[in-house]
C-alpha cells in the first residue's frame, strides 16, 4: 500500500536458530514421551537453537509434554512464542483427529504431535488448529524420527506472528455506516454460511474451561462460532475485513464484526486499524490479515479475497504447514498469487490448512467456489 511501500522491510532477513531459542515445560509422562522429548531437545540443540526457560519471553518455541489423563495448558508470555503438544493416544487411525485435537487446545498449543499406537504398530501425526491431522515420519523411530519431526516443528520456531492490532478511533461517520464493500462483506459471509463453510470442527466451549476459552480466542482468534475470514477493498490503500471470532453469518457492525485495515506497523507486527470513535473496546481483526494485506498490496486488481478450510485439487499448493498469522505463510501464499495465470481470480492451496481464493469481487469468488470445494482438506505429507 502507497504509505507504507517499505513497511515489509523489516521480515526480509530470515529468524535464524540463534536467534530462535527453544524451552521444555517440564518431564513427560511416560518413558516413550520421554525419549521423545529427550530426542528433539537434542535436534533443536543440534541445529544451533538455545535452551532457556519456558517462561523466557525470548522462547520462540515450547515443548510442552501432556499427560493423557490429566492435560494441562502452557500460558505463554506472548503470542508469538509457538507452543507444540506432545502427547500420545491408542486410537484407530481413522480416530485421529477427534483423540488430538482436545490436547492441542486443552494445551494451548499452536500443533500437538501424536504418538499413536495402533495394531500395526506406532505412528506419528501432526494435529493442527485448521483441524489438519496429517502423518509425518511413516516407519521411522528413534534418532530419525526425531530429525524428521524437528523438519516439521522448525518452520514454527522460524517464523514470525504479525497479528497485532493498532486501533486509530477516527473512522469517519460516512464509513462507520457502512457502505456497498461492508454489505459485499456481509452478503459474502451469508453466502458462506449457506455453503457449510464455516463450521467449527468442535465445541470449544465443550473442551476448555472459560478461562482458557478466553486465552484461546486471544490466542488464535477463534470464537467457536465459524472458521476462515473474508475481505473486500475499501481503496487502493485500506481494505474491509471481518473480525477474529465474530459469527461471520452475520456480519453487520463496523468496528465489531468487520473494521478497516488501513496500514502495517512492523515495528509492532501489527495491522493498522480504523474503527468508529464511539467503538471503544473494538474487536481484534482475522489473523490472517498481514496475508490479506500483501495480496492487495501487490495486485491492484484483486477486489476481494476469501480464506475457508476447504479444498480445491487443483490449487498451487504451499510447501510448508505454517501457522496463521505468520509473514512466511503470508509469504509464500503471496509468492503462489505472483505465478498465477490471474492472480486477480486464482485459488491457492494452504497445504493441511484450506484455499485462500481471490476475486474482483465477493460476488465472483463465490459463483466460482460454489458447488467445486471439497469439505476435508486432504493431508499432505
């Protein structure tokens, strides 16, 4: 965006290992868990990552083991401190998911690492926030099963959050009311709504005390009420974008449901903001708005875009599962975009995540995606 040409300049060196110090948040449970621990601990060291406390706000990433019976949540001192789970289940693998996804949030966790046992023997999985439980490390034990799971949790411990909000309480009035781009907004989170897009894969509040409900929602931005964000431009420098936990069947307040994005503030990793001066505790926006901001900064052309955790087959895919948030997805979706034939109407694939779909319009992306999209993201070694 004009006023801020060079405001990504500051993530163009990449986080280093030394510059990424890891912690454990205490002993496993059991002797396998153990091991485990034991085995990345020296991989981490191994790649040049400093050991420090788990309370360290330095931590860039947590080993955080959980007990089976008895799962306890990490709280971190900042966001951008990457949590992984550890834990174990004896469940058929076509189980999963529904075993490793209450530890990944009753832990706090950014991804949970599963060892599960089966009657053919043991395997490894990553269970991810976008409900992605995908198997990684097939066959393998002991040292090389720990270096390919390190492969997989170091891209967490490299990567950068950019998911702060700036707020400036002087939206102007005539925009406070809203206008054709919030009611594009509107009508488009009906639409997916409509199409079973949106739709939590669990109860939160069915898995989490209230008060790591709230930690969750402060963390992830989930509310429990619908998935997946949408966006629609104001003009050449700001854009409309619905809000981090909001029911986005019913996007309706400015400052609440949806607000204006107008900047980047790196020095802060942080979006800059405009809500209504009479919205004084103004929600916080998507997650995925640093990835929403580089795409209309870079394609003039590109009128809205929608993220949902669907899947397209055909789709340019991302090499790496990173988090939400993060300027290395928001990167590499970007570089996808760049190589479209149209970038202005392209469908990209967030591997193990979902789609981030880009149109002129709301309206276009949705007649495009409606009747095409898979509801389960394929995982994807």
């Amino acid at each position: 965006m004009p006023e801020t040409i060079d405001s990504l300049a500051r993530y163009a060196l990449p986080v280093t290992p030394a510059d990424a110090p890891f912690a454990v948040s205490g002993p496993a449970a059991s002797p396998s868990m153990q091991a485990l621990l034991e085995g990345l601990c020296a991989q981490f060291v191994a790649a040049g990552h400093p050991s420090t406390s788990p309370q360290d706000p330095r931590a860039r990433i947590v080993l955080h083991p959980v007990d089976r019976q008895a799962p306890k949540p990490f709280r971190r001192k900042l966001p951008g401190t990457f949590v992984a789970a550890l834990a174990e289940a004896a469940v058929p693998s076509t189980q999963v998911l529904q075993a490793g996804y209450p530890y990944l949030l009753r832990a706090l966790a950014n991804v949970c690492v599963l060892l599960n046992t089966t009657s053919a023997g043991p395997e490894s999985y990553f269970i991810t926030i976008e409900r992605a439980a995908y198997p990684v490390a097939a066959g393998m034990k002991g040292p090389e099963l720990w270096a390919a799971l390190y492969r997989r949790l170091a891209p967490l411990a490299l990567s950068r959050l950019v998911i702060g909000n700036q707020f400036r309480h002087d939206l102007p009035p005539e925009l406070a009311r809203g206008n054709d781009a919030t009611a594009a907004l509107s009508q488009g989170g009906e639409r997916l709504a409509a199409l079973d897009l949106l739709v939590a894969p669990f109860p939160l509040s069915d898995l989490l005390t209230e008060a790591d409900l709230r930690h969750v929602q402060k963390l992830y931005g989930l509310g429990g009420l619908s998935y997946g964000n949408l966006s629609v431009r104001q003009d050449a420098t700001s854009f409309w974008m619905s809000a981090s936990g909001v029911d986005k069947r019913a996007l309706r307040t400015v400052g609440e449901d949806m607000a204006l994005v107008v900047g980047l503030a790196p020095d802060a990793d942080a979006l800059v903001i405009r809500v209504p001066a009479t919205v004084r505790r103004p929600r916080h926006i998507s997650v995925d708005a640093i990835e929403h901001y580089m795409i209309y900064r870079e394609h003039p052309q590109v009128g809205a875009i929608v993220h949902v955790h669907a899947w397209l087959p055909d789709a340019p895919v991302t090499t790496v599962n990173y988090p939400c948030g993060t300027f290395e997805l928001a990167a590499e979706v970007a570089g996808l975009l760049r190589r479209a034939p149209d970038p202005a109407r392209a469908v990209i694939g967030l591997k193990n995540h979902g789609v981030t779909v880009t149109g002129p319009t709301m309206a276009d992306i949705l007649d495009r995606i409606e009747g095409r999209l898979l509801r389960q993201v394929p995982p994807l070694d």
